[in-house]
C-alpha cells in the first residue's frame, strides 16, 4: 500500500532526491493580504469616503471582476500600455478572451448600457472594488489594488466637473490630508484640436528623438501624448521647448476650462494649471485632473480623472456626456500613515469583555447575547476556550476592552455581575444582573 502524504492546507510537496520537502505557499507578489490591523483603517476610510458619497446624492454600483476582454481594448486603447503589458487575460473553458478589470470606468460604462441606465437619463454612481494590473510591485503600486471610482453620465457642463472636483476635494479634506496634496488641472480639447496638438508635438519631438528616452522614442509612433506624463528628467527638460496643449484647444473646450475655473475658485477649492497633464486612457478629452502629494515618493497620485464624453459611444450606445475619478485606496491610506492623519482608538475592537469562572458558561453566553441586543453599539467579547481567571484577565486586557464584566458562580447564585475598569483607575463595583445595561450606558 502507498503511504499517503498529509499537508497542511498552506503547503506544496517538492520531492528532492527521495525526500518530500514542504515549501510554504505566498500570497503572488504583488498581491497583498490585509491583516486585522490594516483592516480597520480601511473600513474608516472606506466608510468615510462612503458616507460622503451618499451625502452628495451618488448610487453605489457594484459590476464583475472579470469582464470580456474586447471591452478594454475598444475603451483604453490597443496602443496604451494597460492593454499591451498589463493585463490578466486568459481564454476561458469556452474559448472566450476574458480580464481581470485592470480599471473600473469602462465597466462602469458597460453595466450602465446593458441595463438602460443611460438612455435619457442623469447618473451620480460609485463603485468600490480591486483592479489588476501586471507591473513591477512597489510601494502604493501593486498588482492587485483597490479603488474608490466615482462616474457621472449624462451632463456635459462644466459645473458637473466642479461637482466632483469639490467631491474629491471634501474626500481629502474629511480626511485630513487637504494640506498634504495639491490639485492639478488641464484641458485635453476635443479629438479634433488633440489630433492638430498630437501632430505639432510628434513634429517636434522627430527633430530631438536622440535626446528622447527608450519608453517615449516607442511612444513618439503610437501614443504621443503620454511622453508629457514622462518620469524622465532629459525628456521633461526637452519638453520646456514643446508645443503647449492648450494652445490648440478648440473654442468650446477653451469656454469649458475657464468656466471650471471660475466655478472652482467659486468653491473654494485651489489648483494648478498644468499643460502637460494627460491621462494614460485613450478616452479622457476636455477636463483632465489630479490630485498629487509629495509625501509618497514616486507614486504621488492620489486621485485622478476626468471628462469621457466620446466612451459610451465608442462601446456602442449613444453619445452620452460623462465625467469621473478614481482613488486608490492603497495609496489614500498611506498618505494617511505619513502625515498622521489616521484617528486614534480605531485599533480598539471591543468595548466589553466578559469573563466567565467556573461553570457559568451558559449564562455568560445569555449576558453577552443580551447586551449586544440592549445595547446594539456595543462590541462584546465572551470568553472562549477555558483557563482560569488570570489568564481570562490578561485577554481581557488583550482585547482593547474598557470593562471587563465578571461572572462567576457566587455572582449567578446572587444575581450580580463583577464590573472592572480596564483602562481607568477606578474601584471594582458590584452590579445587579437587571440593571446591568442601564449601568453601562452611563460609563461607556
């Protein structure tokens, strides 16, 4: 008979030689776990966002991870760099050619069609969810990432673009990070001035190709615009001299810029003009924005979006006015770690820890249930797994508790419980079992 080889569930088996070797499966790099102590600063940050959102009227939607993988290619652009190296496609069992969502508008825009959302209709929508992108892991860029998106369709104003713009901006603010980043902004024009900027650049940049680093040399033929996002200090210098985008916009876009900007400084909100800010999806035109912190290193993005007005159509549907922003969540949450912005106590996960010595199990079990149904804001912990008082004690503190309620049998056989302040000096107190709730909603 063959021995069988038991693993435990996170183990791979390797034979070397005649020996079985266990290897530790990981996470894929690039692809991060999100321990308890991490969660909780996100559920605050997601719930303020959240919270933000509905006070401005927007509807949640929630659409697949995985999407036909056409619908990226007809959104972002054959020739962008998402589409060419970054993303999670595979051929499913059927044969069809299928992605991992690497950004959210696109779906955003298919889901909205598919179910008659936009047909003479106005939509404020948000989503929440992970994007995947195959690039090289680095800090707040990852593989798997989350982001907030926010997507508005059917208003073609520029006052729809100050509305997110002032949205993002409560986010940041709300937060407590407003002074630690800084709102750029620009003008993309229609696809008619893009394409007489595109040609200007492309003109002038074929008289300095030498001087052009390796990634803008290959974008020069497919994708010009995105060498003005270039990180490269020769091709930045070498851009001082270029044509400027918003010297080639079209009337209307000019009339829509300015209007923003007055609508912007109306709200309160500061920003900079920057000519070289372009998007790196094919289907952004006109507004183009971000928000950018010098608190994160090379990834100073914060949030970033803008104007799509020609998307829905290029999908299929009807010319439908649309503008939106992302925010990655990754990279939020570490602004908030840097400049201290995170709130204390959110490491707290329990208010009351109840202690149960000797056989008292089943009514500890009863105390508990009926504080979480009397006092529904309440977190309580109930003991489990045994040991004897001490070490129930020390768990007790473990646990961020501020009382620790103490069943014993002497306290069942007098209908009390024990209260004992874990985090302020104050004397042990005896409390009858009936009034129990009513004690605790005057001390926590």
């Amino acid at each position: 008979m063959k021995k069988i080889l038991s693993l435990a569930p996170n183990c791979v088996a390797v034979k070397k030689s005649q020996e079985f070797i266990l290897k530790k499966i990981q996470a894929i790099r690039g692809m991060n776990d999100l321990l308890p102590s991490d969660s909780v600063v996100w559920q605050f940050v997601e719930a303020a966002v959240a919270d933000i959102l509905q006070r401005y009227g927007y509807q949640e939607i929630r659409f697949p991870i995985l999407e036909s993988t056409e619908l990226f290619k007809r959104s972002i652009g054959e020739v962008t760099d998402i589409v060419e190296k970054e993303m999670y496609t595979f051929d499913d069992r059927n044969g069809d050619s299928v992605t991992l969502r690497p950004e959210g508008t696109a779906c955003c825009v298919r889901a909205c069609e598919e179910h008659g959302l936009l047909y003479n209709q106005t939509q404020r929508l948000w989503y929440m969810g992970p994007m995947f992108r195959y690039e090289r892991p680095q800090k707040g860029r990852y593989r798997q990432f989350h982001q907030i998106g926010v997507e508005t369709f059917g208003m073609d104003g520029p006052d729809i673009d100050a509305e997110v713009l002032l949205l993002s901006a409560r986010i940041l603010r709300e937060l407590g990070v407003a002074s630690f980043v800084t709102l750029q902004i620009n003008s993309l024009g229609d696809s008619a001035s893009r394409a007489k900027y595109k040609d200007a650049l492309v003109a002038y940049l074929e008289i300095h190709k030498d001087r052009l680093d390796a990634d803008s040399q290959r974008r020069l033929t497919t994708n010009p615009l995105r060498i003005l996002d270039s990180k490269e200090a020769s091709t930045q210098a070498l851009l001082d001299g270029a044509p400027v985008l918003l010297d080639y916009l079209d009337e209307a876009s000019q009339a829509h810029f300015e209007q923003l900007k007055v609508l912007l400084d109306a709200g309160g909100v500061s920003y900079q003009v920057n000519p070289r800010l372009v998007r790196g999806l094919d289907y952004y035109g006109k507004t183009a924005f971000e928000w950018v912190t010098d608190k994160l290193g090379s990834q100073s993005t914060v949030c970033a979006g803008g104007r799509y007005d020609n998307l829905v159509e290029q999908l299929g549907g009807k010319p439908t006015p649309a503008v939106g922003f992302g925010i990655g969540l990754e990279r939020l949450v570490l602004l908030l770690q840097a400049v201290d912005a995170i709130p204390k106590g959110l490491e707290q996960i329990a208010d009351i820890y109840v202690v149960a010595v000797g056989n008292v199990q089943k009514e500890a079990f009863q105390l508990a249930e009926n504080l979480r149904t009397d006092l529904p804001n309440l977190r309580v912990i109930s003991h489990c797994g045994g040991g004897n008082f001490k070490n129930q004690l020390k768990r007790a503190d473990k646990s961020t508790a501020d009382i620790a309620l103490i069943l014993g049998e002497d306290e069942i056989a007098k209908q009390v419980v024990a209260v004992k302040f874990l985090r302020e000096d104050q004397p042990q107190q005896i409390i009858p079992l009936t009034e129990i709730a009513n004690f605790l909603k005057t001390c926590i």
